[in-house]
C-alpha cells in the first residue's frame, strides 16, 4: 500500500496547536491548583483555556450578535469561537484539519488502528448515515438551548453567573482527577477510534457539525478538474471523511475538512486543488500551503484582532478566583436545568 501523505504546512501547524493546548492545560493547571488549596498561584491564568469553554463562546456569540457587547468574563472564548467559525466558512471546515487538537490526535489513533491490524472498521451505508445524524442532534439541542430556550436576560444573567465566572475551573475538575465515569467514556472513545477512523469526529462531535455546516457556504473549497483527472482514484482512497473525490467536481460535502490529503496524492498538478467559486479550471488554485495560511491567518487575524482591541484577559480579579475557587462546592456555583443560582441565594 503506498503511503499516505498529508500536506507539511497543515501537519505543522496542528503539532504547534497540539503544543499550545498542552502548555496551556499545564499552566493552567499549575494556576488552579494552589487557588483550590487556598494557596497563591506563582502562574497567572491563560486565557487560551477559554477554548475549551465553545457554549460559553456560542452564548457570547449570541450576546454580542444581539447586544452589541463583548463578554467580558470569558472574552478570549469568544474570540476564539469566531475565529473557528470565521476559517471554518471560508476555507470549508478547516478547523477540523487545521487546529483542533482532538482532530489530530483521533486521526493518529486512527493510523495507529491501521498499523496495527492493518484496517479500522468502517460502518456499513446503512448504520454510517444516522450515526453521522447523531452529531447534528447534539448541535441542534445546543443550538436550541442557546438560541431559543434562553430568553436575552437569561443569556445576560447566565454569562454574569457565579457559576460561569469559574466555569473553567469545575471543567477542569471534571478531568482531575477523572472520575470512574470520565475514565470509562475516554477509554471507549479511544479504544473505539482505534478500531473505527474517526469515531468521535465523525459521529459525535457537535463542533465538527457546526463548523461542517459553516463549510458548506466557504468560498473556499477543493475542487477537481475533470479535464486533467485520470481517474485514477488516489483521491479517494485516502480522503479520511470517505468521500467519493474522485467522481466529484466541487467537494461541498459537510464531513470534508479541507485537510488536503487528496491534493498532495493526486498525481497530476493543478487537476485537485482548493479553489474559490467558478474556478474550475487550472488558472485559479491555491497551492496546499497558502490554502493553509488563508485558513490559519483567519483564525489569527480574528483572536488578535480581539487582543488588539483589549478582548483578551477576563474582567474576574485574581482575588475574586481566589475566594470562588476556595468555595468551589458551594451549591452557588451548581447550575442546574437553566435556573442560575445568584449570590444571596
Ligand atoms: S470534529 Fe470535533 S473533535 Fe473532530 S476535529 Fe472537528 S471539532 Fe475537533
Ligand atoms: S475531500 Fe480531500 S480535503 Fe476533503 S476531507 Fe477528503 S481528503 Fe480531505
Ligand atoms: S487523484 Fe487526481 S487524477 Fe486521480 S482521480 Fe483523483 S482527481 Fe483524478
């Protein structure tokens, strides 16, 4: 079987993202410690953690979209959340390919299935469609939560919880330590995306719906020259979302995630290559290393941008963390079906 490449920039660019999610998980974790144990921390915060907060930056999203006003407890969140949604609608899904974390590290697990017993199971047609559907039902309740369930002061009041001021340290305990439940739904992902590509990404990922949905209006979007293409199907045999490239002209699928694979294995220059609208000929492609900077320097330009402007560092003081995080099981900060508990309560 010959090799499967995958583009050098895109590669890169997800091992730096991998190394910036560790290093932020331990200062973070190196911050929230000795604020748990009632100690002062030697390591600020790092905003960059709020990445892992997407219904918080759904919510803020629909803050700002209605009012105007950047949430200012979990700003980097909300930066971070429209920089995916920016890259992911223009170069489709690029997120996935590019940034995520989990994304890589599900496709290595993936590679390791293939290495070890040579294949990872692949669903039949029959069940492949509605598990896929099952990532679109998680998007759409959290889509209904955030958008039609919450009336504009229950956003308000939610961003402005006690319970959303330290929401980042209760995700944190949720994985230290793990509890017998956390430990047994990681196991099975893992082990299960071992065995089938993707597992996660392709079946449950509500994020992956979404930004496959933004995907589907990207300007941005590989595309095959029929008149070049020899049909030689190396396109599809290494397309990781199983799509058919081969037989297609523009790739609008919502499960392809720009990630490039199909360029690099295709034989003939220029014939499959990302490319904006009604370019579906050799004069207008981008070359897979400026397809990534496009994507990349979307989602750059907009986290910036927010830094620039002053969006980045939470309004919560460290001695306002410090008093919280030293009453982190106090029923103030349980929020339970939507009704906030406030202080006073
Ligand atoms: S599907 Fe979800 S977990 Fe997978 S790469 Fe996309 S956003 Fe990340
Ligand atoms: S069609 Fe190409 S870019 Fe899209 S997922 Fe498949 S291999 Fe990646
Ligand atoms: S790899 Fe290139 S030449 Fe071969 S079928 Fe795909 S698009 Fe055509």
């Amino acid at each position: 079987m010959k090799r499967w490449r995958v583009p050098t920039t895109r590669r890169r660019i997800q091992w730096v993202m991998l190394g910036l999610t560790v290093a932020i998980g331990v200062q973070f974790t190196l911050w929230v410690t000795p604020h748990l144990a009632g100690r002062w921390p030697t390591v600020s915060r790092p905003p960059g953690v709020e990445a892992f907060l997407p219904i918080d930056g759904m919510l803020a999203t629909r803050h700002l979209l209605s009012t105007g006003v950047v949430d200012e407890i979990h700003p980097a969140g909300l930066a971070i959340f429209l920089g995916i949604c920016l890259m992911s609608a223009v170069v489709a899904k690029s997120f996935c390919s590019h940034v995520c974390p989990v994304g890589l590290v599900s496709e290595l697990l993936g590679r390791l299935g293939i290495r070890a017993v040579g294949r990872t199971l692949t669903p039949p047609r029959w069940l492949d469609i509605p598990l896929r559907g099952l990532k679109y039902l998680l998007l759409g309740f959290f889509a209904w939560a955030v958008w039609y369930a919450m009336s504009p002061q229950e956003v308000v009041s939610f961003l402005d919880s006690p319970y959303a001021r330290i929401v980042d340290a209760k995700m944190w305990r949720f994985f230290a330590p793990p509890s017998r439940l956390t430990v047994g739904v990681l196991g099975v992902l893992v082990v299960g995306s071992v065995l089938v590509r993707d597992l996660w990404c392709r079946y449950l990922c509500p994020y992956g719906a979404l930004v496959g949905l933004l995907g589907r209006i990207a300007p941005l979007k590989v595309t095959r020259d029929p008149e070049l293409c020899t049909d030689c199907h190396e396109c599809t045999r290494v397309c990781p979302a199983r799509l058919p490239v081969h037989g297609m002209t523009r790739v609008a699928s919502v499960e392809c995630t720009s990630c490039q694979d199909c360029v690099v294995a295709c034989p003939v220059a220029g014939c499959l290559a990302v490319r904006p609208p009604l370019a579906v000929n050799r004069s207008r492609w981008l070359r897979p290393a400026v397809a990534s900077a496009v994507a990349i320097g979307l989602y750059v330009a907009v986290v910036g941008g927010f830094r620039l402007a002053g969006h980045w560092h939470t309004s919560v003081s460290e001695a306002e963390y410090h008093r919280r995080l030293a009453e982190i099981d106090s029923p103030l900060y349980t929020h339970v079906g939507g009704q906030t508990m406030t202080e006073g309560e």
